[in-house]
C-alpha cells in the first residue's frame, strides 16, 4: 500500500533524472544544438500529457492526449526545433499546438510564440495549462492553422507539428525573408518526409529530409 502510493507521487526529482536520462539516451550525439537540449532539459513534459500517462512521459515514442490526437516522440521534438536554426527574441508561429509542449519548448528557447489548434477541448485545456504554468508569453488561437495567422505575419520561424498533403500556401505567404519553415508533407496520410523550406533574398527551396509519421493535419489546406 505504502509503496503504491509512493509510486503514484512521484517526486519532482524522480522526473528531473528521468529528463536527464532522456537526454542523454534519446537526444545527446543526435542532437547538437545546445540551446535545444537546453530546452529539453527544462521543459517539464510529464505536465504536458494526461496523468495516467505522466510516467510514461520521457519514454522514446509518442504519447496520446486524446481526441485523436498525439505528443511527439522527445526526439522529433528536438530534431524539428534544431532544424529551425532559431534564436531568442524569432518570432515563430506553431500549427498544431496540442499538448503544448512544443510550444513550451519554443519558448524556452527565447522564442516569441504564436500557436494554432483547431480541436476546441484541446485549444481551452493547453490554455489553461501554459497560463497555470506561467507561459503567459506564448499566444494561442482556435483556428484553422493552415490559413496562418495573418494579423501577426511575417514570422521568422513556422513549425507544423501535423502532416498534410502539401505546404499551405498561406504559410508560405506568411513565411518572413530569410525565415525557415519545417514541415511533415506526407504522399499519403500515414506517413510523410520532414521537408525544410528556406526563404532567402525573395528566393523559395525546399529540401526534404527523413520520414516521419504525424497525425492528419486537416483543414483548407490540409487533408
Ligand atoms: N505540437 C503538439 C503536437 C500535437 S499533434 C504537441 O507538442 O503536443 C497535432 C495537432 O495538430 C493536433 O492537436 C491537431 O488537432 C492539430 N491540427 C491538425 N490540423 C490542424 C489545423 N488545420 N489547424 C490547427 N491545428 C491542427
């Protein structure tokens, strides 16, 4: 009994060293940026998933958080933010915010974040969570993400954290010069390439790296 419910409440140290190991075994060697592991180090992601699942939460593969819908594996986490070469004080616009976590990593990192979810129950939970945990900084709309968010355009960073059949092209519209975009584009629903997109002296490349499995982005521009 006793021990039952020490293995309930966990001890904040016990996911501290939890993070740690998630860090070395999962992310040191692959990823380089320090300033993103940095993040991944700090960033609390037990939070950031449902409480059944909080012990789960640094294991190497992605998590339900319900509606469907998913938290990415820490390692992609890491890898499409190291991708995006970004530096405090960037704008970033998220589609796809989720649990949150990403977001919450972005911010760490300096960034001045701008994040779009279209499930309602997801949108007003992570609200409420960022706000409880302080991430006032980080703006939150309920939309459709693939229109962008145009009021606050360009932005200097775009993350989509969900696979669709192409870049929307209001993302690029709103993309700044130079800016990077990183973005799952899939052939078919289940699985997709990561694809960076670079703006430079009013000039458009796109390069496709490794593949990878997102949930649908859906929407005008989506699925
Ligand atoms: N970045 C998130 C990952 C969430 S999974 C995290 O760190 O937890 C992808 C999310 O994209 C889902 O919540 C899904 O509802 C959302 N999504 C899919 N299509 C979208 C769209 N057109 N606009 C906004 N969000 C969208």
């Amino acid at each position: 009994m006793e021990q039952h419910s020490r293995k309930k409440n966990r001890m904040p140290s016990d996911y501290r060293r939890q993070r740690e190991r998630m860090v070395e075994e999962q992310l040191e060697g692959r990823i380089t940026d320090e300033a993103v592991l940095a993040a991944m180090r700090g960033v609390h992601r037990h939070l950031f998933v449902p409480e059944a699942l909080q012990v789960r939460a640094y294991e190497d593969h992605p998590l339900p958080i319900g509606y469907g819908q998913t938290i990415s594996q820490p390692y992609i986490v890491a890898l499409m933010t190291q991708l995006l070469e970004a530096r405090p004080g960037m704008s970033i616009l998220e589609i796809g915010t989720g649990s949150g976590y990403q977001a919450a990593v972005l911010a760490h990192m300096g960034l001045e974040v701008f994040t779009v979810e279209r499930v309602r129950e997801l949108y007003f939970a992570t609200k409420e969570l960022l706000l409880s945990l302080g991430l006032h900084t980080i703006r939150t709309r309920l939309a459709d993400g693939t229109l962008g968010w145009e009021e606050n355009a360009p932005f200097d960073r775009i993350i989509v954290t969900a696979g669709g059949p192409d870049i929307p092209v209001p993302l690029l519209e709103q993309l700044a010069d130079p800016g990077i975009m990183v973005i799952p584009v899939g052939q078919t629903r289940r699985e997709q390439r990561l694809v960076r997109v670079f703006r430079q002296d009013g000039k458009v490349t796109a390069r496709a790296l490794g593949n990878v499995a997102f949930v649908d982005l859906v929407g005008d521009h989506g699925w």
